[in-house]
C-alpha cells in the first residue's frame, strides 16, 4: 500500500527504497514528528520533488512500527 502511495506522488520504482530509508530516519529520529517536520527533513535530505499528505505519512508510520514487532517477536 505504501509504494502504490508513493508511485502516485510521482517517485519512480527504483527510488522509493531510498525513500522509504529517509522517511524511516526521519520518524526514528522523532516518534512524535508531524507532516510538516517531515516534508521539511525530507527536503533537507535532497527529496525536493515531493511532498507526503497525511495519509501517506501513517501508512507508513504503520508498516515502521510493524516491522519493529515483527523483530521483537521473532
């Protein structure tokens, strides 16, 4: 669901795991973070080109806490 999203904000195949990568930085860095805090770090890391809305932002946010108790599970 989250590369579907991130394909139609325009970002080709081949970049949204260097992507994916930033945003994961990005809300790492800041649990706490919001949608502005992370277009604005996103620019700051070179991904002018693109702005994420809310709803693409807790997809994400979502599949990030999902994989972290995938590994604390396993």
């Amino acid at each position: 669901m989250l590369v579907d999203c991130l394909e139609a904000k325009g970002l080709e195949k081949d970049t949204i795991p260097s992507f994916v990568r930033s945003m994961r930085i990005c809300i790492d860095t800041d649990p706490k973070v919001n949608l502005l805090k992370v277009n604005r770090q996103l620019q700051f890391l070179g991904w002018n080109n693109i702005e994420l809305d809310y709803h693409t932002l807790q997809i994400a946010i979502a599949c990030f806490e999902a994989e972290s108790l995938t590994k604390i599970c396993a």
